[in-house]
C-alpha cells in the first residue's frame, strides 16, 4: 500500500494547477492519477496536417488572472505566447457580425439595423419586466424577439442540443453584458460596445498548441504523474483507491457521474449526481483556409451541424486550416481527423445548483475535494481553473 497525503484523479489543468501548487509549497506527498496517455484534459493539443490542433476545441488563455497566469509562465514563459485582440464573429443574414451581435448592430446594412433595434426596444428588460427564471424565456426577455430568432435560441439549441427551458439563468456571467443604452450608442458611434466576459485579448502559443504549457507543467511532476491510469474503485471510509493508494486527501477533478461506478453512495447523493448533465463535443479538422480575419466565428443556421468554427490559419503560426466543433448529438459520420470529447460541458440546468452544493459537502465531509470544471459542475475557463485551484491547494496545505 502506498500512502500519500494527496491523490489527484484527473491531470487536466485542475488536477496540475494542483499538484504545481503543492510542489512550490515544498510538498511531494501526492500522485495524480490520469486516465489518458497524455496530461492537459480539454486544454490538449495534437499535430494535424503539420501544426497543433487543440482537440478539446478552441483553446485561448485570457489575460486576466494574475495569479494563474505567473503558473503557467513558469513552465511557458510569456515570450512563448502572442498576444491578440479578440475578433469572433455570427454569421447572420448571409454576412459576418463581431460578436457580441447586439454591441455591433452597426456593422449591419440600415434597415437590419433597424429590425434589430426595434426588436430590442420592445425587449422586456428594457419594458421593466421581471427576469424570466429559464434560459429561453430570458434570450428573448434581454435581446429582444429578432435576435432570439436569428442568433441565439438556434445557436444555444445547437450548443447545448437540449431544450433550453431546462437551462436555468445562474450561469449568465459567461454572456457578454451590453446594456439597451450601450446599444444604440454602438449604433450611433458605429463602435462596439459592451463587456465581454472573457477573451477580449487573449494568448496564444506561438509554436505550439495550447496543450504544451500542461504538457511540461505534466512532465516537471515526474513519476507522481501516472497516465494512462485505469480507476477501479475507491474505499471512501478509509480513502483507499483501488486498494493500493491511501489517500489522506482525494483531489476530484473527474466527472461526479463516474463516481456511482467506483464507489458505493447514499441514496441521496446518487440522485444527486444521477440529476447532473453534460455535453460532449467533436472536433473535426478541415484543411481549408475560411475567408475571413476572425480567430473564432459562431454559426447559428441549424442546417449546419457544427455551431462553432476555429480559424486555425489566423491564429497558429505558420498553420492552414480550420477546425469546427459539433454538439456529439448533432453530429455526423466524420470525413476527416476527428477528436471525440465525451465530456466537454457541464450543463447548468435547473436545479443544478442545489445538486452540485449537495455533492460537494458531502464529498467535502468525507476528505475528498471536488475542484475544477467536473468537480464544480460549472464550465469555467482554464485560467479560472487554474486559480481556484491554487487557492484549494493553499487551504488544504493550511488545514
Ligand atoms: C469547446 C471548449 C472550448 C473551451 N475554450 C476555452 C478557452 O478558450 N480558454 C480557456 O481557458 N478554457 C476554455 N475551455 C475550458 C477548459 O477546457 C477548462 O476550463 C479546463 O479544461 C478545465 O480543466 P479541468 O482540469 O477542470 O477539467 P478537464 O480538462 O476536463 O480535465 C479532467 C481530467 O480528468 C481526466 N479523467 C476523466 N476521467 C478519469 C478517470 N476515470 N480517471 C482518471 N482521470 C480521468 C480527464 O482525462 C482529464 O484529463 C473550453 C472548453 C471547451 C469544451
């Protein structure tokens, strides 16, 4: 029997960000147990067709988090990356909008202007309506009927390919914020307004995919990563994982979903995690250039399977190509290179929260501390991953 102060499940950036804390704090009592070949998680690169390819999806690193930013410097130092502004795009009425559309109304021909500030004008938000409490009713109670339509009830059907009145609204931090007022003033000034919650300069690896900064952050733990680790169960009285690894601490960065699989819980808790929902995601690599100087573009139309498009060329160096992403349930037999993401969103449906809360108190009361995208059920970004869990590595440590 081994035993270890921490065992890790998952070497995604949660997992890592973990284990690197821990490190510089001076402690080497853990393991981080990945079921993959390779560490990273979603935030993994691959080489197609001569240049990296983030298989989990467009990956970018914001700029905003100090603290997760100094981590990742250390093992990627910040001459390794470019810097860029954001430009994302929709594809509306057979012409290309930035994003977020109702800040940029003004890139419109006059009279699409004008449908689209009529529709919002009559929005309930602006009529003082009460805040509808599910996602679809609130599309249409901020933005109005015309782009609930044309953009974002298609879009997020797409997204999510769930009905979006199981959605609740507690999640609206991710959507940019751009108010009535900063509408029409984006429509007088002809200037984009409002605030976008992430990503509006962001950094790129400049010879590599966004993988390789988790990739050495992987290797710098040496043989306290074991990847390609196949979980069996875990004794949760005495913290025992697959009968050789005692843990006093079990860091959960894994969906709560395969749990029931490993491990004998209450009634309670299981239908709990029974009640949580995700989302899995295809990539798929095309090897043609898209004409357009956007890094990203959001392709509402449901005659297309793929609701989001990377333009690879515009933010790769050196790299041609582009690679979409796909809803698994939407998605098609493959016609080229694809990367299958079983698990790509925890889904904020109703009631989530409660669920979730549950869940984490009563792993939390047992030594395991769920962190990270899994652990927390919210689809947070890779920065914000990496702080919270600096921050839970600095609380255990203290504890
Ligand atoms: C389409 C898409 C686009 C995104 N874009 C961005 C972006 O632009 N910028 C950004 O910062 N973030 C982005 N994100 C979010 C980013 O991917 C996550 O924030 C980040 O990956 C969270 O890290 P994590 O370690 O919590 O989870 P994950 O990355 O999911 O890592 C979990 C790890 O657990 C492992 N695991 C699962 N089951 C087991 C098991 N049984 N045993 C052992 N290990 C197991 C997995 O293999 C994985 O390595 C995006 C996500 C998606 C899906």
């Amino acid at each position: 029997m081994k035993t270890v102060r921490f065992c890790i499940l998952g070497a995604g950036p949660s997992g890592l960000a973990f284990a690197a804390a821990l490190k510089r704090a001076g402690c080497d009592s853990f393991l981080v147990l990945e079921k993959q070949a390779e560490a990273g998680g979603l935030c993994r690169s691959a080489m197609v067709d001569g240049s990296p390819l983030d298989v989990g999806g467009g990956h970018f690193l914001d700029l905003r988090r100090v603290r997760a930013l100094e981590l990742l410097f250390e093992f990627m130092p910040r001459d390794e990356w470019r810097e860029y502004r954001r430009i994302s795009t929709i594809r509306i009425r057979g012409v290309e909008i930035e994003h977020p559309l109702e800040g940029n109304l003004w890139q419109f021909a006059t009279s699409d202007q004008l449908d689209f500030l009529e529709s919002i004008a009559r929005a309930g938000c602006v009529r003082g309506e009460p805040e509808p409490a599910t996602f679809d009713s609130w599309i249409r109670w901020k933005l109005g009927d015309r782009i609930a339509e044309e953009y974002m009830l298609p879009y997020n059907r797409k997204l999510w390919s769930l009905p979006l009145s199981d959605l609740g609204i507690d999640w609206l931090h991710k959507l940019p914020s751009v108010s009535f007022r900063e509408v029409l003033l984006s429509v007088l000034q002809r200037k984009s307004q409002g605030t976008l919650p992430a990503h509006g300069r962001f950094l790129y690896p400049r010879a590599h995919g966004y993988g390789e900064v988790w990739r050495r952050i992987a290797q710098s733990l040496s043989d306290r990563f074991i990847p390609s680790y196949s979980l069996r169960s875990i004794d949760m009285e005495k913290r025992i994982i697959d009968g050789a690894i005692k843990a006093e601490f079990i860091v959960n960065t894994i969906p709560w979903t395969l749990w029931p699989r490993l491990t004998e819980l209450p009634e309670a808790i299981r239908n709990a995690v029974a009640s949580l929902v995700h989302t899995g995601v295809h990539v798929d690599y095309h090897p043609e250039n898209v004409a357009s100087a956007a890094h990203w573009i959001y392709e509402p139309r449901e005659s297309e399977g793929h609701h989001r498009l990377l333009l690879r060329h515009n933010f790769c160096e050196g790299a041609r190509g582009h690679w979409t992403e796909t809803n698994a349930r939407r998605s098609r037999a493959p016609d080229g290179t694809r990367f299958v993401n079983e698990f790509a969103y925890p889904v904020s449906t109703l009631g989530k929260s409660e669920a979730i809360g549950a869940i984490v108190d009563w792993f939390r009361g047992r030594g395991i501390i769920g962190i990270g995208r899994w652990g927390t059920w919210e689809h947070i970004n890779s920065d914000v991953a990496v702080d919270l869990a600096l921050k839970a590595a600095e609380e255990c440590l203290g504890s």
